[in-house]
C-alpha cells in the first residue's frame, strides 16, 4: 500500500503505512526504503538520506529494495550511488545477468566509460549475447572520446575495439546492422576510410537497411574523404537518376564534376569509369545532364522542383568561376520567371528563388518585379481600387512578388508617403485574405498573415527614420494580426522584441508563455526574455524567466543519460557520441551561464540582507570568489538569430559579422557580471575575525589571503571594464530584427560602473584599517573619508540620470523612454552593493568603537577623541539615507504620473487609422503604461525594504 500511496503523489500517507509495516517486521527493507521516498519528497532530505544508507550498508539483494533505492538516488540527484549498491549486489549474486546489465546501466548514467567496458565483457561472459559484448566495445570508443590525449585514443582504445569488432567478424558472429554501425564508426574515427568502404561495400553492408540510402550515403562520405571524385560523381548521378529531385546530390555532382575539371582527369579508355559506373568529367555533360532531368520532369506525374533549381545552381557555379558557358542554359531571369510561373502559389517559391536572386542585373529589378505581377490573376472592383486574388493560389503568388519586391530592396527605396501608401495596401490585402481563411482553426495560420508582418516591417523603418508614431502602428497591426492568428509565433516574436525596445516588459512574458517553448528553444530563443527581464524591474518575472531556462539546463543533464541508456539497449550506438555532444553544447552554452550569473544577482538583489543575512544567501548557493564555473574557452553561442523573419536585402540583413560582435560583448558583459558576483561573495569571507591585531596568526588563518583573492578580481574586473569600453568605441548598430545589444553601454554611461568599482575599493581600504587598527593610521581614515564623500557625488549623479518622464506625450504621439528605467534598475542595484560593503564597514567599525569606550570608561576621561573615521562613515550613512528617501520619493511622483496618465485622450493625429485599429491601439497603449506602473511599484517596493537596512546601520 505504501508504494500505491507514493505513485499517487500522498507522501504523508505513504510514511505512515511504512511506519506500520516496520512496526510488525523492523527489518523489512523494502519498507525502509519506501518511507525513504516519502521523507525525501516531502523535504526531510537528511532524514531520508540516512535512512537509504542505514539499508544499502546492509548490501540488499531483493529486486523490490534495489530498485526503490535506486528510485530514491536518482530523486537526489546522486547517481553514483546507485553504481556501489549494484557493485555489492553482484558480487552476492554473481551470475545474476539482470543485476549485471543493471550495474552497467549504472556506470552509464556517471559516464564510468572504463567500468562500463569492464562490465560488458563480465556480462557477456554470463551470458553470450551479441549486444554485451559490443556494449564492451562501444565503452572502448567512449573512452577514445573523452580521452584529453588524442595520441591515446588513437594509438589505444581504438585500435582495440578495431581488434574486438574483427574478431567477431572472422567468426562470422556479426547478426545485427548496429554491429557493422559500430565498425564503420571505428574505422572511420582511425581515419582508415579505404577499410571503412570495403566494409559498407562488402558483405556486412548488406544488413545497413534501417535507414533509406544508408549504404549510399556512407559510401559517398568515404569517397569525399578519400578524394575520388570520379566515384563521387558517379554515384552522385546514379542516385539523381532514381530520383531527381534530391539536392544534396546536385550538390555533390556540381562539386565533383568542377574538381574533375581542376585535376584535368579523362575516363580510362577500356575498363569502366569508376567503381560506380560512368562519369560526367566537363560543362557539356552537365549541362546536358541537368537539361535531360527537366526533360524528364515535364514528364512525370507530379512537378519537381529540384531540376529547375539545378540549373540556376549551375548558372550560379559557372559565373562565380567566370566561364562563358552559362548562357548555354538560358538567361536566369526568364528561368526565374517560368520557375514562378510554375511553383509561384507554393509558398516555398520564395525561399526557393531567394538564394538565386543576386543573378539578377539591380537595373532589371522593378522590370521583373513587374514581370511576375502581370502574370498574377488579379480582378479589381472598380477602376481606382486594390486588385485584389480571387483564391488561394492567386494570393500565395502574389505574396511571393511583395516578398520578392521586399528582398530587393524595392520597398526600402521608397519616400515615406508611398512607404505609407503600400502599408495601407498590404493591411488592405491581409484584412482581404482573412475571408480565405474563415474555416480554419485556431492553431492554424492564416493565408494572408505575411501581408501583415511585411507591413510591420515598412513601418519598422519608418520608426528607424525617426518616424515615431510608427511604432505604435506596429504594435496596432500585430496585435489585430495575432487576434486573428492566435498561434502565430512570428507575430509573437515581434511583439516581443518592440515590447522589449520600448521597455515594456509586462506584456512579453504572457506571450513567451503562450508560444509554449519546448526543450532545446529555452537555450535558443530564451534570450529575447531574460535579456529585458531583469533589466526593466520586473524582478518578479525575472526570477521566473530564469527558472524557466535553469529548469531546463539542470534536467538536461538527467535526461541525457537515459538517451544514453536507451541508445545501448537499443544499439543505436552512432547517437551516444552525438547525445554526448549535445550535453556538452548545453553545458558551455553561453545562454545557460548568462542566466545562472543573473539569476543569483538577481537573488542577491531581492534577498541578501532582507529576508536573510548576505552570508547566508551566498552560503545557500554555495558561491565562493575563488571558483569560476563558467567554461570561458568552450563557450558556445546556441542563440538562434534569425528566429525572427527578415526579407531585408543582404546588406541590411544580419551578417556574420554582426554574430562575432554579438558573442564578443555578450561574453565581455557576462565576464563583469560575473566578476561583480564574486567579488560580492567575497565580502562575507573577510568577516571579522577577533585577534590580537599584530599577532603572527592573521596570515595562517585564510582571511589575508581572501583579501588578495578580492584584490585580484578586482584588478581583472578593471580589465574586463577596459575591453568593455574598448568593444563599445566601435559603436557597433544590430539590425533592428538582430541580436538585441547588451546592458554595457548603459553601465558605463550612467556612472554605475565607477560606483561598483570604487565600493570595492573601498573594501580593500577599510581592511586595511581593519588590519592596522586606529593609531597611525590617519592617512586611511582621511583616504577612506574621500571615498565615502565621492561615492555619494557618485550616487546622487547616477540618480539625476533617472530623472524625467518614462513616458511623455508628444504632439499627439507618445514617447516612452525605457534608458530612464534601466538607470533606476542599476541605481538599485548599487545601492544594494553599497549596502552590502557599508554593513561590511559598520562590522569593522562597531569593535573599534566598543573598545575606544572601553578605554574611555577606564582612563574616567570625558574627552577621548573620536577618531575621524566615524564621523565620515556617519555622515555617508546619513546621506545615503536621505538619497534613498528622494529617490523613493520621486518613483512615487513617477507612479502617480503614470496612474494620471489618460491615453484615451490622445487624438491620435494619424487619421489613417481605422476604427478597427483605434481599439487594438488603445490596447497596446494601455499595456505599455500599465507594464511601466509595474516596473516602478516593483523597484519601489525593494528600494523601501533596502531603506530598512539602511537604518540599521548605526554604529
């Protein structure tokens, strides 16, 4: 029953019936066990742990106990536990194949590739079957693979899993097709290919079934490694023959007839061509071979679109080699135009034509633009309106010329009237396509929606011009678009990221929500959350975006040992090394030490010295300034950047370039965070340790060298500054739809980053005095005095750059302005350091003063002289105090504004809007205010809390 309670989630339960079992038979493990799970489930970790330990020291041999223990381990996150509760259990039980398969299994989840090896060959001496002893032979590759020397791995483990895999194939022992996967795995990672072809070519090849062209495709990868291109090509045009509409072969064709002509090589005169039969060696052959495809294509049942493509492939190739030939093949705008004519209502006629469009003369643009249009089946109502489709296939053909028009840059040549005049089109259009698409459902999208995003991004420019009205527009279109298409994720996208640009961050984590990412996405696109979260003053939302992400990284590493172990009892032994991969991608990924570094600052913000001690926040993530988790060499950026579509002209699109730029100053930016955790962290170590001041012991005791440790972040975080300043002198410009930039540039302008720095500093000097106590020690204290006084100028200066209206009305237009928010985000965030570093300063400070009244009362003298250092730290306190208050003071004046703040009045001057628009603007309008009020309750309600400790801080 206990085990039935635990399935259905009632722990409290489960422990009872336990307890009652345990009562009658006190040793019963099974039920130990089962209580264990409950314990554990319902928060008494400690309690659970000893119990399981008080069991497994007992070596249990019955399935029910090791199987809930192993249960119970997996639940804390403990793996390697599981490994020696098997190891003992076959060591009773030795001949137990299903405790052996469990104990391997065990060492694969920890990844013990030496005892997996080891274990495999004990169970395959039990019990001879085949997937044992490859299970032995795939742990040997593992090794090769995650062996640091590479001379190892090549001259040890794979050498002898070549020698296992050959032995069973001398015995003719090989059965299934992983077996031959797993030989070819080895002899290619041997770099032998000729033997790895011999192989896939011979007998064994014939079990390569699983897959469709298994046996083709592994041929073709040996013969591009081994260079033989006439096999290449060969093959290449066999496979084509079979089925012309396979580009990857094209590919491989054009590539191997090109090398055949650079090596000069001519087909032998009396045997065959190559291994795989006849050889096109010259333009001519190609040429004819492709026209031949067309040919037959006209022929076949259903249109392919692969011969066409290959053509304008191979007018692409001879051009970029100069060759005269091309114009055997025919002129690449008319081929573009049948093309069109042909595949134009697919809507992958665009992509398809995208990639050949700079065959295209600029001066023949608009003629062929104009070319496709007059094609296009089009009935007007009267003479001076829109011509608008008559079906489906009509408007997917004319939607393909707007894309076209957009990618040749037709558009982004246009005066602001007709850029104006063509976004009314496009709406007119979309608002027309919707009668297409009354039947379909909620998940599904609608025909006309790209007329709508197109239009977005006329307006995008616009606003780029200067334009400011037309991003409300933006926002206006997209949200009546997303009403329409509910599931429309680029219509989500986009929202979310001019949302983000104009600070409003509120409205973005309902619509990350309901674009329900799955897996792998939260490390792709989660960036365009946790970007904003944080930095917007939404730290509620913040907290969750990073859960949301952290949620994801941490499992990853559980679920990829169970892909492992499913790929061995399955024998997909090419995937293991793949998911091993995959789990290291998402380990360096960039993404997931962005959040973790944020996430605890952001803890740090919300927590430290509020609702815990600072000490005890830093202890509870068991963060150290010494150790650096993130693997800065291996860094991987997984973000996906052209999640958003763009039709933008390549050289306004984002480039190569623009991805370098971004990774370097997000690594640049993530290496200050995460220096400025550190050296937080580190306050809590210098704590006071109550010692003779001059005694030997100081150095022995760790504290000095803690404050070399702070010192030397320190010098590294003034590094990290310094590239930092250095990247932004670029003055690097994204593409609107590219990778949003990163909080640096803010950072350093408004002044948060001297604040920062000179805090620390500030703690290297007061442990100076702490070291050197108060005699003789004037120069500190005055050096420490001017600190303190700079450090308020600094504060009160980084608090006017929060001043003004976060959103104003300007003829008739609204302007937001999300700086202003950032900078109240940051000056909170220092404020807090500041506090942190000041309660840090009263810890020094308060001993000092106890002992000067110590001597006071002693020598009965009324007039000790205070020494300076107090004074100067109780008037920064005072001051710091009185700063917080206005600052307060002037969110609350900011929070009333916004409150007053009628946007219904707002005649919005642009009478272009129609009705149905005016109640989607008053909408988005509504969700920008409301997303500001948020963000200043927010940073509010945490400046109010740090105001409290403040006023602790009386020494």
């Amino acid at each position: 029953p206990s085990a039935d309670y635990l399935d259905n989630g009632n722990n409290k339960m489960a422990i009872q019936q336990a307890d009652k079992l345990l009562k009658k038979h006190k040793d019963l493990h099974c039920a130990k066990v089962l209580k264990a799970i409950g314990l554990q489930r319902t928060g008494k970790q400690d309690e659970a742990y000893a119990l399981a330990q008080e069991v497994a020291a007992l070596e249990p041999t019955d399935d029910n106990s090791l199987q809930a223990l192993t249960i119970l381990y997996r639940e804390m996150h403990r793996p390697e536990l599981v490994t020696k509760l098997y190891e003992a259990a076959v060591k009773k039980v030795p001949n137990s194949e299903e405790y052996h398969s469990h104990l391997f299994m065990a060492y694969a989840r920890v990844g013990e590739y030496k005892k997996m090896q080891q274990a495999g060959m004990a169970l395959y001496k039990i019990v001879p079957k085949n997937p044992y002893y490859f299970w032995s032979v795939m742990s040997l590759i593992m090794q090769s693979i995650s062996a640091q020397d590479e001379n190892l791995s090549k001259t040890m483990f794979l050498p002898l899993a070549e020698r296992m895999v050959e032995k069973m194939v001398k015995e003719d022992k090989i059965e299934a097709e992983a077996e031959v996967e797993l030989y070819y795995m080895i002899l290619e990672r041997l770099g032998k290919y000729k033997e790895a072809l011999d192989v896939v070519r011979g007998k064994l090849g014939e079990k390569l079934t699983s897959e469709l062209q298994s046996r083709e495709n592994k041929c073709m990868a040996m013969y591009k490694k081994l260079r033989r291109w006439p096999e290449c090509n060969a093959l290449a045009r066999r496979l084509l023959l079979k089925n012309s509409d396979d580009w990857q072969f094209y590919i491989t064709y054009f590539d191997s007839v090109f090398q055949l002509i650079d090596e000069s090589w001519t087909p032998p005169a009396e045997e065959e061509h190559s291994l795989e039969g006849e050889v096109h060696c010259s333009i001519e052959q190609a040429v004819n071979f492709i026209e031949e495809r067309i040919t037959e294509e006209s022929r076949s049942s259903r249109p392919l679109r692969g011969p066409y493509l290959a053509k304008l492939e191979l007018i692409r190739r001879l051009r970029h080699r100069g060759c005269n030939d091309e114009h055997k093949l025919g002129d690449p705008e008319e081929l573009m135009f049948q093309y069109f004519k042909k595949f134009g209502d697919k809507p992958c006629c665009f992509t398809d034509l995208k990639v050949f469009v700079d065959l295209l003369p600029p001066s023949q643009y608009t003629k062929f633009i104009g070319q496709l249009l007059d094609v296009i089946p089009l009935a007007a109502a009267a003479d001076n309106e829109v011509a608008l489709p008559g079906d489906i296939k009509a408007l997917q053909q004319h939607l393909c010329v707007v894309q076209l028009s957009r990618l040749l840059g037709i558009y982004h040549a246009m005066e602001k009237k007709q850029k104006l005049a063509v976004v009314r089109e496009l709406m007119l259009r979309y608002r027309h396509g919707l009668e297409f698409g009354k039947s379909c459902l909620k998940t599904e999208l609608q025909f006309s929606d790209y007329y709508c995003l197109l239009a977005v991004h006329l307006l995008l420019d616009l606003w780029l011009e200067g334009e400011e009205a037309a991003v409300w527009q933006c926002l206006t279109l997209l949200e009546e678009g997303l009403s329409h298409s509910p599931s429309n994720a680029q219509f989500k996208l986009l929202l979310m990221r001019i949302y983000c640009r104009l600070g409003a961050f509120e409205p973005v984590s309902e619509l990350y929500s309901s674009l329900d990412a799955k897996h792998i996405q939260h490390d792709t696109i989660g960036y365009l959350l946790t970007r904003y979260a944080g930095s917007l003053g939404h730290y509620a939302a913040a907290s969750q975006s990073c859960n949301f992400a952290l949620r994801f990284f941490h499992s990853n590493q559980k679920d990829t040992s169970e892909y492992i172990i499913q790929a061995y009892k399955y024998g997909a032994f090419e995937k293991i090394p793949e998911f091993i991969a995959f789990r290291n991608r998402l380990n360096s990924s960039l993404h997931f030490a962005q959040v973790r570094t944020e996430r605890m600052l952001l803890d740090l913000l919300l927590e430290a010295n509020i609702s815990t001690s600072l000490e005890e926040s830093i202890k509870s993530m068991s963060l150290s300034p010494e150790e650096d988790d993130i693997p800065w060499k291996d860094l991987r950026d997984n973000r996906d950047l052209t999640v958003l579509f763009s039709w933008d002209p390549k050289d306004r699109d984002i480039s190569e370039e623009h991805r370098k730029l971004s990774l370097e100053e997000e690594t640049l930016w993530l290496r200050i965070r995460s220096l400025t955790l550190r050296l937080v962290s580190g306050l809590p170590t210098l704590g006071h340790t109550i010692q003779p001041k001059n005694s030997e012991k100081t150095a022995e005791n760790g504290v000095s060298s803690k404050i070399d440790t702070i010192r030397a972040l320190l010098q590294q975080l003034e590094a990290a500054v310094d590239s930092g300043k250095k990247f932004l002198e670029q003055k690097v410009q994204y593409p609107v739809l590219g990778p949003p930039p990163t909080r640096m540039a803010g950072f350093f302008s408004n002044g948060s980053c001297q604040c920062q720095t000179s805090l620390f500093y500030l703690v290297s000097d007061i442990y100076e005095l702490d070291t050197n106590g108060l005699e003789d020690s004037a120069e500190i204290q005055e050096r420490i005095g001017n600190s303190l006084k700079s450090l308020v100028e600094r504060l009160t200066d980084l608090f006017n750059k929060c001043k003004g209206d976060l959103i104003e009305v300007r003829d008739g237009t609204l302007k937001t302005h999300p700086n202003l928010l950032e900078n109240l985000v940051f000056f909170v965030e220092t404020i807090s350091i500041a506090l942190w570093v000041s309660s840090y300063c009263d810890s020094v400070l308060r001993p000092f003063k106890s002992n000067l009244q110590k001597k006071k009362k002693k020598k009965k003298e009324s007039s000790v002289a205070m020494p300076p250092v107090f004074t100067h730290f109780l008037d920064y306190v005072t001051e710091l105090q009185t700063l917080t208050s206005n600052v307060i003071d002037h969110i609350k004046g900011l929070e009333i504004i916004l409150t007053a703040l009628k946007l219904e009045e707002l005649s919005l001057k642009d009478t272009l809007l129609l009705q149905e628009e005016k109640k989607f603007t008053k909408t988005v309008q509504g969700k920008v205010q409301s997303s500001y009020h948020h963000s200043v309750q927010e940073i509010g309600e945490l400046l109010k809390k740090r105001l409290d400790t403040i006023k602790k801080l009386k020494i």
